[in-house]
C-alpha cells in the first residue's frame, strides 16, 4: 500500500468542474493581478477569519513581511517569537532589519509559551510574531494583555491555522494583524503562491492595500516604500473555490486524528510509547467539556523516541512523513550572528528531535490509517526499538 504524506490529486479529481470552471473564468478576463477575484477573495477570507478586512499578497511570507513594514519595524527593533517554527516566522522579522528573540514553546502545544514572553521585552521590543502551529492556536489571552501592557503590535503567523479557534475566535481575528498562507500543501492551498493579511483596523487595512502596491497612492505616487507584494487572480480564483470545500476538510481532518488516537490505543500503543497531538477538548467530542477552540490539523505530529529509525522503516513501507521542523531557527547557520547556541531552547531543541508528522489529509481512508499506524506498532514493539 501506497500513504503519500499529502494528495493533492485526490482533493483535485473531487472538485475538478468547479476549479476548472473558475481558472477558465480568468483567462477570459484576461484579469490576471488582483481585480474582482481578489477582491472577492479578500471579502471571503476576512469574513472566514472573523476579520473586518484582507489584503491578498503574493505569499504566506510576504503576507508576515509587509504586517511588519505596515508597522515601520526594521533596524534597532527586536520581535518576540518561537524558534520551532517555519523559516520564514523568523526570516520575515530578520529581513526588515529587526531582531527576532526567542522564547521556547510549551512541549505539549509547540506553541510558544506566554508566560517567557514578559522576560523578553525591552524598550526595542515592538511586536510579538505568534505562531499557531500545526492547525492549533497558541494561548492568545495572555499574548495579548502583555501586549497590551507593553503597547506591542501582535501579528498571528496563521500560515497553517486558518479556521482554527480560540475559545470561539478564529485565527488571525486576535491580533493586530493575522496572516495566511495559500502555498500548495497547506489546508487551504491555491495552485502556487499566494497570501493573505487581515486586520480588525481600516486605517491598517488601507496602508496594506497601498503597501503591497509599491506604496503608491495614487499611481505614479509613491507614499511608502513598499514593494510587490500582490495576489494574482488565478489564486483568488482557486481560493474561492476550494474555501467552500475548506468546513468539510477541516471536520475530515479532526475525524482522522480521533481516528489515529484509536488506533493507537487498540494497537496497544499508549502515550508513553507514541505521544499524540495534544487536542483542546471541545475537537474531541468523546472528552467532557468544551473550551470552544478546534484544532484544524494542518499536520498531524506524533512523538516517540527512534524517530529517525521510525521514518526509514515507515518509508520502506510506502508511507510518507515529514520532520516539521529538523532544526529550530536559533540554531540555523543563517541566524549564527544572534549568538545562539544549543541548549538556549530545549524544548523545542527536543520536539525538533522527536517529532514526526503523519499523513493527515481528508481524503485518507480507514485502510491507509490502519496500514500507518500498524506499521508503527511493528517497529515500536520489535525489542530494538521500545
Ligand atoms: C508556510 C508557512 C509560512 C510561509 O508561507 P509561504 O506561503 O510558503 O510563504 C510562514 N509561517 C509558517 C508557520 C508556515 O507554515
């Protein structure tokens, strides 16, 4: 049997008339940046994200970068965030000449934990980049009154998390800005690059729109120093499509986890031998109670120990995996100049050693399940690798 890590082609053939119809659309028009799709678009996803604005931008990165221009943070300023994480959390923050700093993440979430956060802020401290890692949001209440307190600007890195909530508040509606990523693999993927920033604010809203345009306004007149960091229409286009589709892929994906969490009990494999997402109760509907959050499960990661080991025999077996992330960003050659050096961050020094995503995508069957998790409770129980 064949688990790919993600299919696309699957998602594809499954709503193939309506995306076909929806590019066709476009050329057409001849209507390639921005235009009606992306103003569309815009409408759908700030209402989607609980949000009063959107502005398309050409990438989840670029959507992180021109929040931080929108705000004039660059050289002499520092953000707080996580350092397991994408690259381009931290590489955004770098780019405009500010520093990142670092706090570790809680081990159970992989969120970055808000109770450092404080230990961290100087007079240079002009923002905190939070990161909603895997699909499920980090703990924003307190984010946001040491923000408040300190007078920061919180931008919600929700590359992966769109849809996902906090105690009834979806990702990217918290903080002063929130940002989306619509590159291919993630739950919400276009057809190549493309972003998104939302903001509750219109006076940030309009700087955006001007900001992704060269900072022109009007045309010819340039008021900002911003660059080209515009959304094409064939994305919008997709994006519109597949955001109908995204309710359905998202309960799909919650179903496949409580479905990976059984297996794993029948399987005899406990939490001491695979160590499961941690879930907010109200995604589990077996679990009392309900903290009205919902974990999205843009991946699906697992820890245990051999992990390297696990990967190489569940690849023999066909079944694809990915590491999210191998390296944190205080240890990457690139951010050598902050004078890191490993043990700064244990615990997501650990998760970067531990951790393995699983095949998670809503088109994944009982079969595929039950084939995954059975190959690794025949690895996890062979004596070498207990
Ligand atoms: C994917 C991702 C990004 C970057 O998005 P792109 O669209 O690939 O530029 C940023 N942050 C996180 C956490 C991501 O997962």
């Amino acid at each position: 049997m064949n688990v790919p890590l993600l299919d696309l082609k699957a998602q594809y053939q499954a709503i193939k008339p309506e995306i076909d119809a929806a590019v066709r659309a476009v050329f057409e028009s001849q209507y390639f940046i921005l235009g009606p799709e992306v103003v569309a678009c815009e409408k759908a996803i700030a209402e989607y994200s609980q949000a009063a604005h959107g502005c398309g931008v050409s990438s989840g990165t670029d959507a992180l970068v021109i929040a931080l221009m929108n705000e004039g943070i660059g050289a002499g300023d520092e953000v707080i965030t996580t350092p397991y994480t994408f690259f381009a959390t931290a590489g955004s923050i770098a780019r405009t000449g500010a520093k990142p700093v670092f706090v570790d993440i809680d081990p159970e979430t992989y969120n970055l934990r808000a109770d450092q956060i404080e230990g961290k802020v100087t007079a240079k401290t002009k923002a905190i980049m939070v990161v909603h890692l895997y699909g499920l949001m980090a703990d924003m209440d307190p984010v946001m009154e040491i923000a408040k307190r300190h007078n920061l600007v919180v931008i919600e890195d929700a590359a992966q998390a769109v849809g996902s909530e906090y105690k009834g508040r979806r990702a990217g509606s918290i903080g002063d800005y929130g940002c989306f990523s619509f590159f291919p693999s993630k739950n919400l993927g276009g057809a190549g690059d493309g972003g998104m920033v939302v903001t509750q604010d219109a006076a940030r809203a309009e700087k955006l729109a001007t900001m992704r345009n060269h900072g022109m306004k009007p045309k010819y007149y340039n008021k900002y120093i911003g660059g080209n960091f515009r959304l094409d229409a064939l994305q919008a286009a997709v994006i519109n499509v597949k955001l109908k589709h995204l309710d359905d892929w998202s309960r799909a994906r919650q179903q496949n986890a409580l479905r990976y969490n059984r297996l794993f009990e029948e399987a005899g494999l406990g939490t001491e031998l695979v160590t499961r997402p941690w879930v907010p109760r109200s995604t589990d509907p077996s679990q009392a109670g309900d903290c009205s959050c919902r974990h999205i499960f843009n991946q699906y990661v697992i820890r245990v120990k051999a992990r390297d080991a696990l990967r190489s025999y569940l690849s023999d077996r066909g079944i694809g995996t990915e590491i999210y992330y191998p390296v944190p960003l205080h240890l990457q050659e690139c951010f050598a100049y902050l004078g890191h050096r490993a043990g700064d961050f244990p615990e997501s020094e650990k998760a970067a050693d531990e951790t393995v995503a699983l095949p998670i995508y809503p088109e994944l069957t009982d079969e595929q399940a039950g084939y995954v998790v059975a190959a690794i409770a025949t690895f996890l129980k062979s004596d070498n690798n207990a």
